[in-house]
C-alpha cells in the first residue's frame, strides 16, 4: 500500500472510531452456529449469551444492518436468508434466497442486503425490511465472499472456482472488471476509504491486495494455512487473517507489507470481525464451537467465549 494513502486513512479512521465510541453502548456479536442450527447472540461487555436463536437449517453467512437494526442470517441447506429483529431478538421473517446462499453483506444505507449464491453463480439483491427480492447479478462460479465499497457503489464478489473478484456497479448492474487473484479466494476485506481490498485465498495461503482505483492486484501477501476471511484495523493499519487448517490468525502490517504475528486461536478458525473503539478482534472457531477475544494492540489472546455447535460467523457480525 501506498504510505501516503495508509496514513491519511489511519488518521481518518482515528477521528471516526473516536466519535463511534460514544455510541456503542451495546455491543453485540450474532454467531451462527451451523451444526446446532441457531444463532448465538452474544453481549461484548461481559461475554455472556443474551439469547439463542433457532434458525433454518445449515446457518453460515450473517450480515448486520445497524440503521434497521436488523441481522440477516444466510442458511444453505434449508436455502434461506432470515432476519432478526435486534431490539426484541427474534426471527421475523425469512425468504428462499437461492440454491446455496452464503455470502452476505448489508447496505444500511439503501436496505439492500447482497446475497452470494455458491451454486446459483448469482448474488441476489433483498429489500433489508421486507426481504423482497430487488435485483440479481451474474457473477463467476461459486460466488462466496462479499464486500461493498463504503460509497456503496460497488460490490466485490470472490468467485472460488474462477479465482477471480467480480467488482460490479450496484447502480447499473454492470460488471467493471473480473480481477485475478489467488487459488480459491473466499472472504474480501476492503479498506475504510474504499482503495484497497483485501482477499483471503484458500488453497495458495496468502491475500491479494487490490487496489480498487486501478482495479489490478498490487501485492500478495503470505499467511498461514487455508486463509478464509479477515478483518482491518484502521487504528493501526493492520490486516487479521483467519489461518482454517493451524488454527491460527495472521496478523500483517499492510503498510510495511509483511506479517508480524501468528496467533493461536481455537479450532478451525473462519468468521471475523473487529470492535474498533474497543480493541478486540474477534474469532469464530468452528470446530471448538467458541469465540476467541483477542486484543488489537498487544496481539495477544484474552479469553475465549462457548457458542453452539459449529460456529462459521461468515460476515461482518458485530452490532455496533
């Protein structure tokens, strides 16, 4: 990356996670937990969990509006994305969202919720309160991961068997560009000004940096073994990798471009997500069925918390 750009970001998101701070009185974090086919909901003040949520079959993908206050729940098997109500914690509705949904990501702005269908090759558009169906974009094959620019105008999509990104205009349907990445690419990441994304490729254990202006790759960067989603601390201009098969976490300094830690966390490591104010990333473990609280600064471990059985977290899932 750019020092430049890395250091105008870092001090704007300073300014931003300084004002949001005021604001998150509650946090919390929405698990899916595939193999008991619920959602744990899960308070960050105190670690416990508020409620347990039974859910349609197969659970993996979870998306947060904040403005709505709504969560959105992406269920393979049972072909279904749900919503829930996040001021009384219930399901309130649910839609046939697919052959095989996953992928999920939210538009507060527009209450357009994305969603990547593996098997369909298509990421269908939702109403975020209604759960009508608004729109539909081709993609490549097995579309997984999502992310949206922060203006919104464009969506990346990581087609697994194609490696590529897909990034389309969500003004006009048009695919911009299909941009060619690592072996198996799964979640994206993109920076808080929108310049850079970050993808995470399965079977090359490593990240594609893109840069979003050129829409060309600009680096690679190696971490550990089946990397699977990440998340981006503008604080420090640091990337937190999900490493699947050693259980661990990667963290990488985008802006000397290297990897400065390898954290141990719980089994099986994929969704992740960041509570920027408060310094805690935290990791859904899939096969140790917890969460794992790590700190932002030190880049040590402090403590774990139980979910259900099979946690994935595939998503942004923190409510701020």
């Amino acid at each position: 990356m750019n020092r430049g750009v890395a250091a105008l970001t870092l001090c704007a998101l300073a300014s931003l996670a300084g004002l949001a701070q005021a604001d998150d009185a509650t946090p919390l974090a929405f698990i899916t937990n595939q193999g008991a086919d619920t959602v744990s909901v899960i308070s960050l003040v105190d670690g416990t969990t508020r409620k347990t949520l039974p859910v349609a079959d197969d659970p993996a993908g979870v998306g947060i509006d904040s403005r709505h206050r709504l969560a959105f729940i992406t269920s393979s098997k049972s072909h279904q994305l749900s919503s829930i109500d996040i001021d009384n914690l219930t399901v309130v509705n649910h839609v046939d969202a697919g052959i095989t949904p996953l992928g999920i990501t939210v538009d507060s702005r527009s209450g357009r919720v994305y969603v990547a269908d593996w098997d369909g090759g298509v990421v269908r558009v939702f109403d975020a309160m209604t759960l009508g169906k608004r729109g539909e974009y081709k993609t490549g094959a097995t579309p997984c991961g999502l992310a949206l620019t922060p203006d919104g105008g464009r969506l990346l999509v990581a087609n697994r068997d194609d490696n590529d990104v897909a990034v389309i205009d969500t003004v006009n349907g048009v695919t911009e560009a299909r941009i060619p990445v690592g072996k198996a690419p799964y979640g994206i990441t993109i920076s808080p000004e929108g310049h850079y994304a970050f993808v995470a490729n399965v079977q090359s254990d490593e990240v594609t940096v893109i840069d979003l202006q050129a829409l060309q790759p600009s680096t690679t960067l190696g971490v550990g073994d089946m990397p699977y989603a990440s998340a981006f601390d503008p604080m420090r201009g640091r990337l937190f990798v999900t490493n699947q098969s050693d259980s661990s976490v990667s963290v990488l300094d985008v802006v000397d471009e290297r990897e400065i830690a390898r954290i141990p966390v719980g089994d099986y490591p994929e969704g992740i997500d960041m509570q920027i104010e408060a310094r805690r990333v935290y990791v859904a473990n899939w096969m140790s069925n917890d969460i794992t609280v790590i700190n932002a600064d030190t880049l040590t471990v402090e403590t774990s918390i139980a979910t259900g059985d099979g946690s994935r977290a595939f998503g942004r899932f923190i409510l701020h």
